[in-house]
C-alpha cells in the first residue's frame, strides 16, 4: 500500500481536487428533480407535514382519504432547486467549504488509498448541507448513488492491499448495517425528531467511519447527534431554526468530519 504521512503534500492535493469538484455543485443542484406535486412523502419526515400515526400513504396522489393534520406550524413551500442553485457566488462558497474539509482530512489521513473517499464526502456533505439547511430535505438522488461511490471507492483502497484492507472493507459493511439500523430505529420510535433522509444518511457515513475503526464511528455518529442536539437547541432558543423541526443532515456530516480527524489523530477524545 502506498501510503506518505506528508500531511501538506495530502492537504494540498486533497483541497484542491475537492475546491475543483465544488464549483460544479451548482451544476448538480440545478438538475436535481423537484419533488412531483402530490408524491409520497419520507413518513415521519418534520418537513413534509405527515403525521406518523396516520401514515405518508393518504398523501399520495388521486387519494380520496383526506390529507392528514400537519405537525406543528405550517410547513413553508420548498425553495426550488434551481433557485437554489442561483443563488449568487454559490459555486466559490462550495469550492472553499469543499476545499477546507478535504484538505483537513487529506492532512489528517496523508497520501492513503482511501483519499478519494475523504475528497467525495467532502463535496457532497457542502451540497448536503446547504441544501438541506434550506429545504429540510436530502434529496435521494444525491444521497442513494453515494452508497455505490463510496462501496466503489473503499473497494478500490481495499484492493490496494487486501491484506489489511479486506479486514477495513468487513469493518466498513458491518458499520453500514449497525449505523443504519440504529438510526432506523431512532426514526421509527421518534420520527417527529429524525427525518428519514438522515437515516439514509447515516448508512453513507457509518460505512466510510466503519473503514477507519469503531472509535471513528463512535465519533464521528455520536457526534453528530450530539451536535444536533445541543448546537440546534440553541439555534431553536435564539429563533434561528424551528424546534419542532430543524434540519439535522449538517450536524451528521459535521460529525464525520470530526470522525476522520479523531481517527488521524488530530482530535483525541480517548485512546
């Protein structure tokens, strides 16, 4: 396996790869499908008004059974994509974002396999975020492709050398399907608390966390939940977002982030 611990050498080449691929966000958003009018909703999703109790299936279109009683106050429309993705200077905010995250996991990890990983994370977790941050939504065509890059993307490290990475890959499933299913089951007990986005999500995160060890899961999840909870109730306190519901997919991907430098060795919380 070829691996350098020159994190300035990963840094630079991890930013800027990751900065190059985030001025194209704006591109992706802007092609992005709008939700079709009268369409299913995630059931238990804040954002899309359902009540849990009476089910996503009396929303869908043509139904006779009347729409179910939103969740709190009324949910504003959803910003279009394409304005969305107009916003002015968009595509240089993305390219720094990007570009930081990146550079402060590729000095963190060096020059490894796994350094596309990192790279991808990176953007899609800007677009993730500011999307998400905006609509409360995580749109299934940028999140269910990323199983797919991602399980790419570790195979590719793993075949580096199977030695050690066929030992990371089994980690990087096992995590997957754990991660998956606790958050699954934190969105089936409380669905009013856990938009079912995020659980798609966190299959994402917990299989690329799972490829560094269980500290970087514990982390880099428990973080994120952590995150959510204290920094968006202050948020909520000061009337910044909703507390009945306000989007958690910025606070998980916070949290990876902090669970690849934790597994670097750049954020030492036990060992």
């Amino acid at each position: 396996m070829i691996v350098t611990s020159d994190p300035v050498l990963a840094a630079g080449l991890a930013g800027a790869l990751a900065a190059l691929l985030g001025l194209a966000v704006p591109a992706v958003l802007v092609r992005l499908p709008e939700p079709a009018p009268g369409a299913e909703p995630d059931p238990g999703d804040p954002a899309a008004g359902v009540d849990p109790a009476v089910g996503a299936g009396s929303g869908r279109a043509g139904s006779t059974t009347p729409a179910p009683a939103q969740l709190g106050p009324p949910v504003p429309p959803k910003v279009p994509y394409a304005e969305l993705a107009a916003r002015p200077g968009l595509a240089g905010w993305c390219a720094v974002a990007a570009g930081f995250a990146a550079a402060a996991m590729g000095a963190s990890r060096g020059l490894r396999p796994d350094l596309p990983v990192w790279i991808y994370l990176a953007v899609l977790g800007v677009a993730l975020s500011y999307v998400d941050w905006r609509t409360r939504l995580l749109p299934i065509r940028l999140v269910a492709p990323s199983y797919g890059v991602v399980a790419a993307l570790l195979l590719i490290a793993a075949a580096a050398d199977w030695a050690d990475g066929s030992e990371a890959l089994l980690r990087a499933a096992i995590s997957w399907l754990a991660v998956f299913a606790v958050f699954f089951l934190l969105w089936f007990i409380y669905p009013a608390g856990l938009g079912y986005g995020d659980v798609r999500l966190s299959g994402v995160l917990g299989m690329a966390l799972g490829w560094l060890g269980v500290p970087a899961v514990v982390v880099g999840m428990y973080g994120g939940l952590l995150l959510g909870a204290v920094i968006g109730g202050v948020l909520a306190l000061a009337k910044v977002v909703d507390r009945k519901g306000y989007p958690f997919g910025p606070f998980m991907l916070v949290g990876a982030f902090l669970g690849v430098l934790h597994a670097g060795g750049d954020l030492v919380f036990w060992r």
